[in-house]
C-alpha cells in the first residue's frame, strides 16, 4: 500500500490507541531489550505521546497479553499491535494469531495488526545506505550476501530476502551481484552463497538483516565471515553491523503503524 504525504498523527476524538511492539526475543545478551526499548520510545514521541509498550514471542518477557493488558490498564482503548519482525514467516503468523487471541479475550477492544518490515521500501533504502557506505573506494565489481534468521516456514521464508538484496543492489550503482542466504543451522549455508560470490567479485559485504545482535551472529555470521576470509586472503570480506535501533527504523515503524489508525490520503 503506497503511503501518503502525511508527516503527523493524530488519533481520532475520544480514542487512545495503544501500540505494543512485539520482537522475538533473545536468550543471548541485552541488546535486544535495550534496542526494543529505544524505538518503542522513539516511536511514541512520533505519535504524539501515544503509550508503546514492548513485548516478546519468547524468551523475555512481557508477553502480548501482559504488555497489551497494562496498557489497557493505563487508558487505552483500542490495541495496535506492530511486530518488531523484518520476515513474513512463521513469527509473523504467531504474532497475528497472539492479536486475534488478545481480541477474543477483550471483545469490546479493537485489535489490529500493523505489517512487517520486511516488504517496506524504506528498508531498501536503510540498508542501501549502510552497504554503499561500506563498499565506498573497495574493488569492483562487489558481491552482497544478505543474511536474513533462520525459519522453517515456507522453505525459508527467502523471498522478501532475495527482493531486498536485489533492490539494493541496484540502487548502488556498480556492478553488483546479491544473494540472500537464512542463517543456520551452523555457518555452512553462508559459506556456501560467500563462496559463489567470491568467484566473481573481489569485495563482498555481508549484511546481517538482523534487528539486533544475539545467537545467530555469534553462532553463524561471525564464524562463516571469519572462514571465508582465511579462506580467501586475497579477497575483501567486510562484515556490516546489524539494524539496531536506527532512527530510520523508528521512521518505518511509524509509517506500519500509521497505515493502521490513519491511513493518509493517496
């Protein structure tokens, strides 16, 4: 759905939204609750003030049902809830049937569900941004391997992956070949896409498409990275950071959740 010239919000009379961004969850470090933390703030200055809570599909806590009842406890009167998610698989799926769960259980409360990340074409532009900045003055033509976490959905749940990758390929205006390529299990599928690509191109930049670091960068990018450059000496492996809580992620954010409550003229 394209998105309209609006640069503010503001719910309608008598309602306050509340907006509960839910994230997977991570066993591994504190970068995620720190991350979810800074855009659920940032995201509510951009609404006017409207309450955003953070919630997780596992592994931390609150869940939906909790973050979703304190808010209604605060005031709010209808439920907005946006995924912290980049994909369109198997975690996507849950947290809309989690939403459909939340509505079942306060019938007279409007629940509605904002779109993933995944498909936004500021995403490209996110990460446009930061690959072209990685790849200024290195040796062309480049190769782009996009990591994207690992899921059983649908063979992978690849598709949004591979039309990022290729979307910002060609936005960098050099030749480049991409792949995309889901983490895990182990380094090994990596290796193997970072391996055709280095047949062709003497600088790759890896791109974890991750919103935070945790296990699957520790587990997966940081290893196949580090063989694929003791494999190829001669080749310029640069490994790029993940999303992380860019303010331009607050922007995409708001936007998902603006389609929801108020979608602009066209």
């Amino acid at each position: 759905m394209p998105l309209g010239p609006c640069t503010s919000l503001s719910p309608p009379k008598g309602r306050r939204p509340g907006v509960v961004l839910l994230a997977h969850g991570s066993r591994h470090g504190d970068e995620t609750p720190l991350g979810a933390s800074l855009l659920a703030e940032g995201l509510s200055r951009r609404l006017g003030g409207l309450p955003v809570a953070v919630a997780y599909l596992e592994s931390l806590s609150p869940g939906l049902a909790e973050a979703a009842c304190d808010l209604l406890s605060r005031g709010a009167d209808s439920l907005v809830v946006q995924p912290l998610l980049l994909g369109e698989g198997q975690h996507w799926r849950e947290a809309v049937s989690l939403a459909e769960g939340l509505a079942r259980r306060w019938p007279g409360v409007s629940v509605r569900v904002g779109r993933p990340l995944a498909r936004h074409p500021g995403l490209t532009a996110l990460v446009a941004r930061r690959v072209a900045a990685a790849l200024e003055g290195q040796p062309a033509p480049w190769g782009l391997l996009l990591v994207k976490a690992y899921t059983r959905y649908d063979g992978g749940d690849l598709g949004w992956a591979r039309d990022l990758a290729a979307a910002v390929a060609r936005t960098l205006g050099r030749p480049c070949r991409a792949a995309a390529v889901q983490s895990g299990p182990g380094p090994e599928p990596l290796l193997t896409e970072g391996e055709a690509l280095l047949a062709e191109a003497p600088t790759l930049a890896v791109f974890p498409c991750l919103l935070f670091p945790g296990k699957i960068l520790r587990q997966d990018v940081l290893p196949a990275t580090e063989a694929l450059r003791q494999r190829h000496p001669d080749r310029r492996i640069l490994l790029l950071d993940t999303i992380g809580s860019d303010q331009a992620l607050t922007t995409l954010l708001w936007e998902r959740v603006r389609e929801v409550l108020e979608p602009c003229p066209r």
